[in-house]
C-alpha cells in the first residue's frame, strides 16, 4: 500500500495529527459514506481519496459524483476466483495514496488477499474499520439489528472496529447504545440506529485525527 509521508501512529494507538487518506467501501446505498464524504469537506485533515464498491448501479456511486470523489467498481464476474478477485483490488488500490481503508456497508467477506493488502506490521493490525449494527460481540454478521429486534432487547447500539480474519471480531475502537422504545415498530428501532451511525463513524475520524485512539 502506498502510505503517504507524515504518519505518526503508536503500536497501541491510531492516530494522524498531520492528516488521513482514505478509501471507502461501500456496496450499496452508502449512507454513511456520505456522512464522510460530507466530513471532509468541513476538514483540511480528513481526504478522502477514492470510493471503492462491488456493485457498478450501488447509489454510493452517484453520492461520489456529487462530491467530486473519484470511484473504482470491481465487480466480481462469473467463473472468477475469490484470489483473483481480490489481486485485482489489490492491484486498483496500489494506485492510490493513503493510509486505511473504512468500510462503510461493504457486504462481501474480505479474503486474505485483500487482508494482507492492509496489513501494518509494526502495529500488526489491518488498517481497515468497520462499522456494524451492534453492540459487538453481539450479533455479527448480517441483519443485526433484526435480530436485536426481534429479540426484544432493551439495548442496541453500534460499533466501529478494526477488521480482523474474522467475521466482526477485530478490536473494538468506539462503541455507543440507544434503548428501545416500547412498542416501537422495527423501522423506527433501525432508523435510530442508522443515525447513531452518522454520528459516530465521524466522531471517530475526528478522534483519530486529534488525540487518537487506543487500540
């Protein structure tokens, strides 16, 4: 990965006083990619390089277009390898300067290829954050918060962590809840949710860029 001049981080904290490129990745709507992309506007620090996405139609396109942000499709074609899928985004991503990848609803399982891509040996973490619908380590993976829901619990919330080989198990960063509301429909229960999610994906970002945050 080409990782421009000026990084200063610690092996237990993620930090960049002096500024942070990124690539998001988003598959779909990309909500809170747009968040971000709205955040780096306001900040001289927070550059957000390029939009990566699996899905050529996904509406994350468009909301890059409208920011100015340059956008790289890889979509996976029939017969391909999950190797050779991933050297090619290997090989995209090689273009780019920056420092971490956030994935911001990007619904494909990452594959060591793609892993190994943004792995830091002097941290020895992938430099990737994700956002989940949950208070990891409750419910990973997919429809979290039905889940939740549907298992009546009196808390949800949302989390950032770093990626690991595991399917939403990397180190927690930045975590925060909201309660359910009695006889609340689902869609009120997600929709509160997503807007958590708006608030604390550049709420990290922000900490990244002035104090850091501990790994």
């Amino acid at each position: 990965m080409k990782v421009p001049n000026g990084e200063k981080t610690l092996a237990s904290k993620l930090h960049y006083p002096d500024g942070l490129r990124v690539v998001l990745f988003a598959s779909g709507r990309g909500s809170n990619a747009q968040v971000l992309m709205e955040l780096s506007k306001k900040l001289t620090n927070f550059h957000i390089v390029a939009v990566a996405t699996d899905h050529s139609n996904a509406p994350v396109v468009h909301k890059a277009n409208e920011y100015g942000i340059d956008v790289i499709i890889n979509e996976k074609v029939k017969g391909q390898s999950k190797l050779e899928y991933e050297a090619l985004w290997v090989e995209k991503l090689s273009e780019l300067s920056h420092h971490m990848g956030l994935l911001c609803g990007y619904m494909k399982i990452l594959g060591p290829t793609f892993l190994n891509y943004y792995w830091c040996s002097n941290q020895s973490i992938y430099k990737l954050i994700n956002i989940h619908p949950s208070l990891l380590p409750a419910y990973p993976g997919l429809d979290a918060y039905r889940r939740a829901f549907e298992n009546r619990d009196s808390i949800s919330g949302v989390t950032l962590h770093l990626v690991d080989e595991e399917v939403d198990s990397g180190a927690i960063l930045m975590q925060e809840s909201f309660e359910r509301v009695d006889d609340e429909a689902f869609e009120s229960f997600e929709q509160r949710g997503l807007k958590l999610e708006h608030i604390l994906f550049p709420k990290l970002i922000q900490k990244i860029l002035t104090e850091g945050v501990e790994i």
